[in-house]
C-alpha cells in the first residue's frame, strides 16, 4: 500500500469554544488535504493560551507529518499563537526582516506596536509571499500557521496546497435502502477481511430513497474495488439502489 502521509489540524479560539464563532476552518482544511491524498489524524480546538497552544503543537508537531493552525496570529492581546509556538519548542520570538519588509512596502498604515507584534515569529521560521497577499504565509518546522479568518485561509492555502499532494484516496459510496442494525454483520465481516481499506457506515435522514451510506477508501485502487465487489456480493441485492 502506498504510504499515507498524516496531519493534524489545531483550532485556536476562544470565540469557537464559547460558541461565538462557528468553526469553517477545520472543515475546510480537512476536506482539502484528503483530496491532496493526506490522512487528517486529528483536530484539536483550544484557546488563546500560550501554554496550551505550545503544549499541543509540539505534541501535534512530533506526531503528524504536516500541522496546520489557525487563529490568533493577529495583533491584537488574544492573538498569541505565534507566541505559543515559540514557547512550545524553545525558541525566542525574533522579528522577521521580510515580515517588515513586506509591510512596509505594501501596506499604507505606520509601523505602530500593533503591526510590529505582527512581524514576531518563532526564531527559524520560514516566510512565504505572493503577491495579492496582505500577510505572508508563515512557517515554523513541519507547521504551518494560518489565520482565522476562513477567507484569507482559503486563499494562502491554494497557494501552496501542491506541497502536500500525495497518492490519491480513491473513495468509491453505497447507497442502501435499510437499517443500519441490518447490515452491520455483514459489513463488519468485510472490514475484517480487508486492512487496506477503511469503510465508513453512515445513517441518513429524509431521503425517499437510501437511509444508509457505506463510503470505502483505500490508497490501492485494486484493493477499493476488491472489497467493494465482495460486499456487494454479500449484500441482499434488493436494498442497493446505487453506487457513486
């Protein structure tokens, strides 16, 4: 089986702990880095808190193969993710040259406090600028750090999104027209006969004419179709009403 590149994915925010904001970013990320061919092991959400964001990038940092942030790294007192990391592995909060550099020649505002805490990140971070950028996008190791505003995610990301590409999932869905309890057996037989593959089983509400999805995904597009055939086969034929 082709090997599965990790990731992990760190929401920082009180506003999405209390409710305030809705989170789009987890999802987001999520949903692009399976269609690059990356397995998201974990999302983790937590507060504007240096120790707890050190603690928990560290640990994401040594366990996944790519970390994404996002949150906090704006300028105001909440906005201490930049500090977190920094605290997490060690390092000093060093002014990044290029970071000024960019503001001062693109941005029409004065280099006040405010803007320069924007230029303070984790000694040995990387910077990446395109144009079109109001912020570059800034990189610390195997993590990289986002803002919270899913907008500016949504562009910064499709910048550098190929960096990640790997082996394609493929995904292939069952559409069933019965209870979940009715098919678990057999599913769970089929699961147990074929590693290379994760099965997903999924209850819908509302549709006239399924009330199961049965998702298979698997990096070996032989092995997807193999155990998609077997359980097809195990399955009555009167309750599949098609496949996608």
């Amino acid at each position: 089986m082709n090997t599965v590149i990790t990731a992990g994915i760190i929401i920082i925010g009180n506003e999405i702990l209390s409710g305030k904001v809705r989170d789009a970013n987890s999802f987001y990320l999520a949903s692009q880095l399976r269609e690059l061919g990356v397995d998201v092991k974990r999302i983790s959400v937590i507060p504007d808190e240096i120790e707890i964001i050190g603690d928990e990038v560290l640990r994401f940092s040594e366990t996944y193969d790519h970390v994404f942030t996002a949150g906090g790294i704006g300028p105001t007192h909440d906005d201490v993710t930049m500090a977190g990391i920094a605290h997490g592995f060690g390092v000093p909060l060093k002014e990044h040259p290029e970071i000024k550099e960019i503001f001062n020649e693109k941005i029409d505002l004065a280099l006040n406090s405010a803007l320069m805490k924007m230029t303070q990140v984790p000694e040995g971070s990387k910077v990446e600028y395109r144009e079109g950028m109001r912020f570059p996008i800034v990189s610390f190791r195997n993590i990289y750090i986002f803002p919270g505003i899913p907008e500016y995610i949504i562009k910064k990301f499709a910048f550098i999104k190929e960096k990640f590409r790997s082996s394609a999932f493929y995904l292939k869905r069952l559409y069933l027209n019965c209870h979940e309890s009715g098919i678990a057996h057999t599913l769970n037989n089929i699961v147990s006969k074929y590693n290379n593959v994760i099965f997903g089983s999924y209850p819908v509400l509302g549709q006239p004419d399924f009330r199961v999805i049965i998702t298979a995904e698997s990096k070996s597009e032989e092995d997807l179709n193999d155990a998609l055939s077997a359980l097809v086969k195990a399955l009555p034929g009167d309750i599949i009403t098609r496949t996608r």
